[in-house]
C-alpha cells in the first residue's frame, strides 16, 4: 500500500494492492483494513508536538465515558468508552503509523458506516465483484488478560457473530451462553499477518465465503452490535471508580482530580490515606482532619466535628474510601471527634 493520506481513494488502493501482490479480490473474500488507513484517508490526523494537554483534549473529544483512570509519570491514563463504540485505552488516540508527518489520529465516529462505504466503493470499482466483506479492525487490550489484540471496529457485509445457543456441542449437551465474535477472529488473525511493524495495512482473507452476504440480502448488524451495553455491562466501570463514583469523585471529573487519582503504581500509606480522606470529606463541611501523619507503618490522625450525626456521616463514608485505596481504617471516639489509624488490611 502507498502513504495514505486525506482524500486518497482507498478502496482504488486496496483494489490496487491486492492485484500487485496477484491475489485479485474475488466474491467471498474479506478484506480487513486496519483503522490508521481509514482514519488517514478521512483526514483525521491531527498535528501534535507530543505535549500532553493536546493529546488529552482529542482524547476527551473522542470519549462518551470514563470508565477507569490511573495517574502515571506521563499524566492521567483513561480508559474510555469510546464514541467510536468500544471501551479502549485513550479512546483510540494512537501516536504510532501516523505517517512521516506523525501527529495524533482519532478513530472514526462511525466505523461501520466507514467499513459500509469502503465496500461499496469496492463494488462499484471493480466490475464483477458483488459480495466482499470489510472488516475496520483496531488495536486494543483486554480487562481480564495481559497484552494487546485487534478486534473489529466496524464492518459490512460479513456476519458479526455466530450465535451458538440453543445447539448441542460435540456430547449433545445444549449450549446456553456461547455466541463466537466471528468478525473479532477475523481481525485476529489478520494481524497475524498484518503485524504493527511492517508497513502492511490491510489482510486479505479468503475461505469464509459462508460469513459474506451480498449487498441487501439482509440488514446485518454492526460492529457496535459487539459492544456491552446496559443491564449487559457488568464492568461499566472500574472497582476503585464504582467506589469513587459513589462517594461523589466520578472518573473524569474536577472533582476525582481534587480527590487525587490513583495512580497506576502503588504509592505511599500516607498519600493513599490522604486521597482516602479527601474522598471521605466530599460534602462535610463540618469535618476537619488534624494532625495526620505517618507513625511506624501506620497513618494516624483525627477528626474534628462539633456535630455527632455528621462526624458518624464522615467515618461511615471513610470506611468505604479507605477500600478504594486498599487500606482499612478504625476510629475511636474521642472529645469534639474521633481518632482514626489507617493500616494495611489483615
């Protein structure tokens, strides 16, 4: 593939490619395009001279919601769900394949209508061909395992999923739960051959002829269709945010930012006290911490309130802040408040 750059005709690229390499795109075949190509030709590059605050408004520009958050030498790392439909690191702002300008480029709003008119451009372009598939594939980590793999970002005219429930596996017990994400397999095993490295943008799969449809055979779902959403999330947010979200420091927020986000790396007992503490006394104006400091491998201080039912408030709220931090806390009542340890847990 050349240097894609705004306005380049990507389908008359890929269609030019594949007939170099002679391996013409027959009916049948699918074509995963990985989203820097997509996104370069849609002119959404956006210059950037590596400071901070600019990549964090593109990212903030291309977020629905925070769903997790940890601070790093570099600045604030967020996972997002993304406008573009997953929940991914930075929304998808990526550095890296840029082009020889570099820059910043964002994901596309809709990549299934970006993968629908990619194909159709495919048809029109090349005579003869009536039924391709187009797969939008993107880079992104996974919550309960290590590493990085490419998923399907959008699609058209290829099935999404194969949903298995209701049928009997191979000892003819029914199958309850598993639909496979056929399009996210594709666009794994694209990348086996596609790689970050080697300059090569697009995969060409042939042998899944069954998962292609021909134009208006039926209204096939998304990309999007993939997507946790809902009653369906059971992870719409991270452990330490739910418990922030609760106590009123949503991720994202000025007021998460005033608390402290925690960062990626454990840190100290008293800065994880502090951040605790700070949390706590969102909205109890009648608390005041005195005198907290680190003494042997505990935080000790105490809390001063004129007012009984507000003070028992603060610690009843400080208990639940303290788990966001993974710590523990006990109290004892003393005149005009309370003392109060944080330690480790046992």
């Amino acid at each position: 593939m050349p240097e894609v750059v705004t306005g380049t005709d990507l389908a008359a690229a890929l269609l030019t490619a594949a007939d170099a390499a002679g391996t013409r795109i027959v009916d049948g075949d699918v074509l995963a395009v990985s989203s820097k190509l997509v996104s370069k030709s849609l002119g959404l590059r956006t210059p950037w001279h590596g400071d901070r605050a600019g990549k964090d408004a593109l990212v903030r520009s291309g977020t629905r919601r925070v769903v997790a958050e940890r601070a790093t030498p570099d600045g604030v790392t967020r996972v997002v769900e993304s406008v573009a439909g997953p929940v991914m690191a930075a929304a998808g702002v990526d550095a890296s394949n840029t082009g020889p300008g570099g820059g910043l480029l964002s994901l596309p709003a809709d990549p299934d209508q970006a993968a629908s008119r990619l194909r159709e451009s495919l048809l029109a372009q090349q005579p003869g061909l009536t039924r391709v598939g187009v797969v939008v594939t993107d880079t992104a980590g996974r919550p309960w395992r290590l590493g990085q793999t490419d998923l399907a970002l959008g699609l058209s005219g290829i099935l999404p999923a194969d949903d298995l429930r209701g049928d009997l596996d191979h000892d003819g017990r029914p199958l309850s739960v598993t639909s496979r994400a056929l399009v996210d397999e594709v666009a794994a095993a694209a990348d086996l051959v596609k790689g970050k490295t080697d300059g090569v943008g697009a995969a060409l799969l042939r042998g899944l002829d069954h998962l292609v449809v021909a134009p208006g055979a039926w209204d096939l779902p998304g990309a999007r269709s993939l997507v946790r959403a809902g009653a369906g999330d059971w992870f719409a947010l991270g452990h330490v945010e739910a418990l922030r979200s609760a106590l009123g420091a949503p991720p994202g927020s000025a007021t998460a930012a005033t608390v402290g986000i925690t960062p990626a790396s454990l840190d100290g007992m008293a800065e994880r006290a502090g951040r605790a503490l700070r949390l706590a006394l969102l909205g109890c104006p009648w608390v005041s911490p005195v005198d907290l400091r680190l003494q042997d491998d505990v935080v000790v201080g105490r809390l001063d309130c004129p007012d009984d039912l507000e003070l028992g408030r603060s610690l009843a709220r400080l208990e639940v802040a303290v788990v966001s931090e993974g710590l523990a806390v006990t109290w004892r009542r003393s005149a005009g408040g309370a003392a109060i340890t944080f330690a480790e847990p046992t």
